[in-house]
C-alpha cells in the first residue's frame, strides 16, 4: 500500500489556517503494469513482440536503436552490439508505458530475461527516464548477461509517474568481455544478445478515486469533507486524527457508495476540539475485499477566529519551496536571509483567493534555519517567520 508524504508540495497540497483544500491522487497497491513474452516464429522483425498493459495505462512494443533484428523464435533478439568498454547511448532496446488520463502509475520493479551468445559482450546498463532521457535513472549493479537464459529483477526505489506521463526503460548491451568468459575480445558483430518475459511491477487503482479532501473549522468544531470520482467495491471511510501528525486514533466511520461512476461527496463533523489547537486528519478508505489505504493529512486549526492572526511556512522543514499561509491580504512584501543574514533570492506567485503565497528559492539551500521577512503591502508591522531547510 502506498503512503503519500505530508503536505507534498509539487501537488499544491497546503495547510491553510482555517480552510484546507488538498488535491489527491488515485491511491494505489500492487499490480502489473506492462508485460511482454515473445511468442512468435523466428523471422525479423521480431514477432509476438505484443505487451499486456494495466488498464491504467498505454504500452508500446520493444524497439531498437543502431542494434539490428536477428532472428530467433520465442525471444526479442538483436545483434550489432556495443563492444565497448562504455555505454554507448545511442545503441539500445526500449520500450515505454504512459499513465492514462486521470490515472497514475506507482513503480517498484522491472524484472526480466536475458541471455547473450558465447561471443558476445557481457555487460549490460538498464536506464529509465520519464522526461525523454533529458535525465536518467540508471541500474549501477546490474549483473552481467549469461550464456544461457536467466532472469534478474531490478528493485529500484518506487516512485510515481503522474497522468499523461510517459515513462521509458532502455537496455544498453555492451563491453569488451564474451558472455562465455573465455579469453579475447567481445564481437559486436557476430554476438547476439536477446531479452524476454519482461515485467514492470507497480500498483493499480483501490476502489476509489478521491479527488478533495478539505477541512473547515467553526465554533467549537470543525468540519470535513471529500469528494471521490467513483467508487468500486468500497465499504467506507474511517476518520483519523491526531494532534502530532504522527500517532493518529479513529474518530467515526462513514460508509462508502460501494459501486458508483458518479460523484459522491461525504461529511464528517469532529466536535471534540480545542480553540487555537491544529488538528490532522486522514481518511483510511477500505474496500469489500479487506483492502485499505491512506488518504493525504490536512490540518486544520480549531475556531476560525483564531485566522487573522496566524502566518504560517507549509511545509515547514522544507528543501526552499514553500507557502506562506494565514495573511489576511495578499500581495504581502516577503525577504529572505539565510543564517548569515545574507538575502536570499526567491521567486513569489500569489493566490489571492486562498491568501497564500507560493516561494521557491532561485538557488540550491544549503541546510539550516532561515528568516522569512513578511511586511504587508499596507505598512504594517513586519514579521519574521523562521524556515528550516532540510538537507
């Protein structure tokens, strides 16, 4: 089961003294993303190169580029390897998988096949990017390719491909060493090295796509609601709260639709509160067949008068991307220092209807506590606000 972070800012997921609106994404848990075994006779080009792709996303075939197609039944096999002592970037087999609309992809391993003829070059570099190779990210310890067929997962850290985003993995055959290890040169000519029953690990969508979670405090209470897309199989919500955003206890239950394509929105009112006291609160969503999973935290702060007063850094530590939060009027006049009271330039866009303002440092931070000068745009008494920035 996936648990998303606290107030992740790239989602624009605030904490807003008073009110809380936080966008979600579709939580996830285990599944196949994309498979591909190569069933087809041995002719070029290669055939059953056919994926089985997750309902939440698009798959292409294998491809290659500068390697060649050679035949052999069964398995995707190329030749006019890399017999070089690096990677060669512009010599490699790819394939790519795209989060549909309103959907995502939450990745956690690519297991695979592979083997090489005696001659070949032994080593292999596996990469994947989701930015069309502008960047990568590479497998350091991946083992070299054998003689005969053997399978081998990559256990990288998971990580999510948002809606619309296409993620692409690339396999990089090369080096100077022959796959059977006996003495001279690799041939990138007559080697041949052939890939198989490749799978890329993920999640698929629990039941439920919740699409708001917010929060809104009155007297002596505080309200909240949520919003899901559509609901498939969901028993229902358990309200969590906690004053620590840590340690959290059930405070009301609330069933769900079970199976509906529309919207459905929900209500909860917690009247067990303290004026002045923030409160978090999460939604554990569970479904007819025992799964759960956790919504995003939002934080409220208990009686509404307690707004005027109140500015606040979310997320607070943070990496110097942060909103400034409970201004009564926006645009607000901000600085900041860093710990030797040297300005710091940043880059401001304002909200004016949740009187927020976003702040992103123009340069990389360096961990510490910095000053964050608030002087509102009317001449009022300025504020200093203390950012922790986190390594």
């Amino acid at each position: 089961m996936k648990v998303y972070p606290i107030f992740s800012a790239s989602l624009r997921q605030w904490l807003l003294i008073g009110s809380i609106c936080v966008f979600l994404p579709t939580v996830h848990y285990g599944q196949v993303i994309y498979s591909n075994t190569f069933t087809g006779t041995g002719t070029c080009p290669t055939q059953g190169n056919t994926p089985t792709v997750s309902a939440n996303a698009t798959g292409t075939p294998f491809t290659r580029s500068t390697v060649t197609c050679t035949a052999s039944a069964g398995v995707f096999n190329s030749a006019t390897l890399n017999n070089t002592s690096a990677v060669n970037n512009s010599s490699y087999i790819e394939f790519s998988v795209t989060a549909n609309a309103n959907a995502q992809l939450n990745v956690a391993s690519l297991s695979f096949k592979r083997d090489a003829s005696n001659s070949a070059p032994n080593q292999l570099e596996v990469r994947y990017s989701t930015d069309g190779f502008a960047t990568s990210t590479s497998w350091g310890a991946a083992p070299i390719t054998p003689t005969t067929g053997a399978s081998t997962t990559w256990n990288f850290a998971d990580f999510t491909v948002p809606s619309g985003t296409t993620l692409t993995f690339r396999f990089y055959p090369y080096g100077t060493q022959r796959a059977d290890l006996t003495v001279g040169p690799s041939s990138g000519t007559t080697g041949t090295f052939s890939v198989d029953d490749v799978t890329l690990n993920g999640t698929s969508p629990l039941p439920v796509n919740l699409v708001s979670f917010t929060g809104k405090p009155s007297k002596n209470e505080i309200t909240l609601n949520w919003v899901t897309a559509w609901e498939e199989n969901n028993q229902g919500f358990d309200i969590q709260k906690s004053t620590n955003a840590k340690n959290f206890e059930s405070v009301g239950t609330v069933d769900g639709k079970y199976d509906t394509q529309v919207q459905s929105v929900y209500a909860f009112t917690d009247q067990n509160v303290t004026p002045g006291q923030i409160y978090y609160y999460r939604l554990k969503q569970k479904d007819v067949g025992g799964g759960s999973a956790l919504s995003q935290i939002i934080a409220v702060l208990a009686d509404a008068t307690a707004q005027s007063d109140k500015s606040v850094i979310s997320p607070n530590p943070n990496k110097g991307s942060f909103t400034l939060l409970g201004q009564e009027q926006i645009p607000v006049n901000v600085t900041l220092y860093n710990p030797s009271g040297v300005e710091v330039p940043i880059d401001t866009e304002a909200n004016e209807v949740d009187k927020a303002l976003d702040i992103q440092s123009r340069t990389s931070l360096s961990p510490g506590v910095y000053y964050l000068h608030v002087k509102p745009a009317d001449g009022t008494k300025m504020k200093a606000l203390k950012v922790l920035i986190e390594p």
